[in-house]
C-alpha cells in the first residue's frame, strides 16, 4: 500500500491542512472531501488515519490545521511558523500573530510546569485559608465583647428599692394620697386597769427616688375602747396580733364624662314639603318585527328590522338592543327564525318571531337519451335428471354357538378355556361384539387368538358375511373350588343393526372335580 511522509504531503492548499486526503480503492492517496466525511484520513504518519468529524471541522478543513498536535509532529516548522517550507505561505508569521502560541496543546505531550502550578494553587488556598480564619476570629471577639457590654448596661440593680433608669425629661411630681387604716382590738375577758398603748406607725420607708427619705405619714389615731370596769386588767403589756401601719395608696374614682348634645325636639324643626314628582306619561306601545324578505334560497341574506316604541327594554335574540334597528341573518338549508322580546311599562314581557322560509331551487329538467337494449336470446340450458340409485337392503345378522357343546369339566386351580364360534349371518361385513350377560362366581373373559382379552365384551372388527370367528371364553377356577358347577350366559349381537340383531343367550356349565 502507498504512504506518503509526513515531510512530502499530498496537495498543498491554503484553506486546510495539506496532509488531509483520502484513499481510494488501490489505496493509494487521493483528494480530500471539502466537508466533514469519514471518507477524509490524516497522511500526516503516512498510512491514512481516521479523523473525527469534529477534529476535521475544526483542524483540517479551517486555518487551524497549523494547531493540529499531528500537523505539529510532522512539521515542525509549519507550526512554528518558519519561512521557506514549500507549504507554509509567505509572510504567515506577520499575518497571523496567535501562530506562535499554542493555543491547542498536545495532550499526549509531557506536561511542562505542573507541579508548580499545584504548588501555587495549594499556596493560594492556604493563604485564603488563613485570612478567612483571621476575619472569622476578629469579628469573633467583636461580637463577644459586644455581648459582655450589653450584659453590663442592661444588668438588673442589685440592691433592693433602687432602679438605674436612662435619662428623661423632668418629671412631674404627683401627689400621694395615703390611707392609714388603724385596726381596733376586741376587748379582751379580762378588763385592763389602763387603756392599751396606741401602736405608732412605721415610718421611714424609702421612696423611689435615691436620698428621699420618704413620705411624712399622719399619726395615726387610735380610738380607745371603753372597758367595763368589772373586767380584771391584762398583765403584761399587749402584743398587736397585726402590723396594719403600712400605707395603702388610695384608688382614685373612675371620672365619669357627661356628654351634653343639643338636640332639638320634633316641634322645633320645620316640616320638608315633599316635591311632586312628574310621572312621565307613555303612549300605548308600538312593536313592529318583521324581515325584509320571507323567503330566500339558499345562501342568501335578508335584513330584519325592529321598531318598537313607549316600552321599558328589546332583546333581540337575548341581546339588548335599541328601539329602532336591524341585523342582517342569512339562512343555508333550513328556515330561519329569529325572536325579538318586548318588555312592557307594567313589567310583562312578549316574545315576537319572524321568520324566513327556506326557497328550494327549482331542477331544471334535462333530456337524458335512454338506450333501450335489444333482447338477447340465450339458450337456456335443461339439466338431465339423473336416475334414481335404488339404496341396496342390508341384512345383519348373527350366530353363536359353544364348541364341544355347553357342559363342560374344569379341574380347579386352573384356566378353562371354552372355544366360542361368533359368525356374521349377514349381507355386510359387520363388527361383531361376544357378551357376558350372567357372570359367575369366578373370575371370568373373553381373549382373541392373538392374546387381546376383554372382560364381559369383546369387538371382533371387520368380520365378513359368512365368516366365524373363533375365540375363547376363559374361566379362572379357583384351587378351593371343590367340586360344584357354575352357569355363565354368554350372547352375541351385530354392532351394526345398533343392536337389533342378536342371538340367544346360551348357557355354559361347568363343572369342577379336585
């Protein structure tokens, strides 16, 4: 197969890559396609090579072939730019200042610089690291310090009557009232030579402002109790049961406001004199609904006109409308009816139809030619009727009979065999069936001479008219028998007389001898 090198490319063109091509069908280099197509190899590396239909859109079919890794490879110096390659134009360095750079690396090439580059970007997390933390830990402790100065502001006063409060305009003092309730003791059983000592009250409370040494209280006055002489006086001096000198503001009473209106009597104001007001006189109502037109063929249009007058509303076709007006309606291949409803000044209402009847158009008669076809005699063709196949009478018929006669000596313990005859009497070939109307006490059956055996019915298939067949009716006597004789009935019927054709039941005795 023919290559080219990569230092001798196939064409040369200024629009793509000079070492894209195609191989024809002696594989050898041929032209490329001028689009896209998987037909296109890169010669680059001498046999062609298959190129994706991205690389060629992008590399070998445009200007940027030069940045192709494999245009690269195979000429260095095309990509580099130098002068005097037999595919490179002239002043392309000038033209074209991207061609030195390397804009599309090679990525199969060894990586140049990488490791620094990790390096710095490990160094440029780091530093964003630590400066991160910095910011977090100063606005940290700004906002801790913050919470410790509000917590001293805003800290409750620790000594009991005394409230830091911030700085306000001037105040003004109020009065207080105080209500001094002094309590009166029971006299007690024992009548006291002196009147008990008046309890002085306590004063000196702080009030709410710092260095007030608090309200001047009035004394208290005590009442003294008069005591019945007859009493004996209390040793000791008395105890009060109850500290009631403490003071107890007063609440002041709930101000009640009156509010005074004026308000004048019904005499006082003067009587509005009702306006009359004008009823409006209507003439009698004029209604008139009706088409221009009746009837109107097919297709055709008309217009229907309203005039209604002296009424409160129209609707035409559930449509307000104006007194006076029209509304153009078109019928296809049926009766137009349209409706207009009148309400009337006293409130009720009328429902007025028009309508436009449906014109059918008149067929204009055409003369058809008829053909009359002559008559055309065919002969008609009388069939033969076929005689008459006289069904044929069959007769079916059947025998049967015991050979060696019907009296037979069995030994016990063993199988007696019994030879029956079964002929077709008939005019047929006839399936003949050997039955067992009696059975006895011992196990019992009918065998063919080719072994096949039935119990109490036996089919002889396909027997022909005058024909026997012989088979054997087998008796199995048992070794306990003894010495006894057993009756079987043995019969034989033609299955093809459904039935009607049987024989006489014959009697088979045997008898047993140890």
């Amino acid at each position: 197969m023919a290559s080219v090198g990569p230092s001798v490319p196939p064409h040369s063109s200024a629009g793509h890559c000079p070492y894209l091509g195609s191989v024809n069908a002696r594989d050898e280099p041929d032209l490329p396609v001028e689009y896209p197509s998987f037909e296109n190899r890169c010669l680059a590396a001498g046999p062609g090579e298959s190129i994706l239909l991205t690389d060629q859109a992008t590399f070998c079919l445009s200007g940027g072939h030069r940045y192709c890794p494999r245009f690269r490879r195979a000429a260095p110096a095309e990509a580099t730019g130098v002068a005097g390659e037999p595919f490179a134009p002239a002043g392309d360095d000038l033209a074209d200042p991207l061609a030195d750079a390397d804009l599309f690396p090679d990525p199969e090439a060894e990586p140049e610089g990488r490791p620094w580059t990790w390096l710095g970007a490990a160094l440029i997390f780091a530093v964003s690291l630590l400066c991160g933390g910095a910011f977090a830990a100063y606005v940290g402790w700004q906002l801790v310090n913050s919470n410790l100065l509000a917590g001293e502001l805003f800290r409750l006063p620790s000594e009991p009557g005394r409230v830091d409060t911030l700085a306000s305009g001037p105040v003004q003092a109020l009065p207080q009232i105080y209500l001094v309730v002094t309590a009166t003791g029971e006299p007690p059983a024992n009548p006291a030579a002196s009147p008990l000592p008046p309890v002085p009250p306590t004063l000196g409370q702080g009030g709410n402002v710092p260095g007030d040494p608090g309200p001047a209280f009035p004394p208290a006055v005590t009442p003294t109790p008069t005591l019945d002489p007859a009493l004996a006086a209390p040793t000791g001096s008395p105890t009060p049961l109850v500290d009631v000198q403490l003071p107890v503001p007063t609440r002041r009473p709930t101000p009640i406001v009156v509010i005074a209106f004026d308000t004048p009597t019904p005499g006082d104001l003067p009587s509005p004199t009702p306006s009359p007001t004008a009823t409006p006189v209507l003439g009698p109502p004029v209604v008139h609904f009706a088409p221009e037109e009746t009837e109107l063929p097919p297709g055709k249009c008309t217009y229907v006109t309203w005039d209604v007058e002296n009424v409160r509303a129209v609707y035409y076709e559930n449509l307000g409308v104006d007194g006076h007006g029209r509304k153009e309606e078109c019928i296809k291949d049926r009766d137009g009816h349209y409706n207009l409803m009148v309400v009337f000044p006293d409130g009720s209402s009328r429902v007025y139809t028009a309508t436009v009847r449906l014109l059918p158009p008149t067929p204009t008669p055409t003369d058809t030619p008829t053909f009359t076809p002559e008559p055309q005699l065919t002969p008609t063709w009388t069939p033969t009727v076929p005689t008459a196949t006289p069904t044929p009478v069959i007769r079916y018929g059947v025998a049967l009979a015991v050979d060696d006669g019907t009296r037979h000596t069995c030994d016990t313990g063993s199988a007696c065999q019994i030879g029956v005859l079964v002929t077709n009497t008939g005019d047929t070939m006839d399936n003949l069936v050997a039955l067992l109307m009696r059975p006895g006490p011992w196990p019992s059956r009918f065998c063919r001479l080719d072994g096949v055996c039935a119990g109490d019915r036996l089919v002889l298939v396909n027997v022909g008219p005058g024909n026997t067949a012989y088979i054997h009716f087998v008796v199995d006597v048992p070794a306990d028998a003894g010495t006894q004789t057993v009756t079987f009935e043995l019969r034989a019927e033609s299955e093809g007389s459904q039935g009607s054709a049987v024989t006489e039941v014959q009697a088979v005795e045997i008898s047993t001898q140890p």
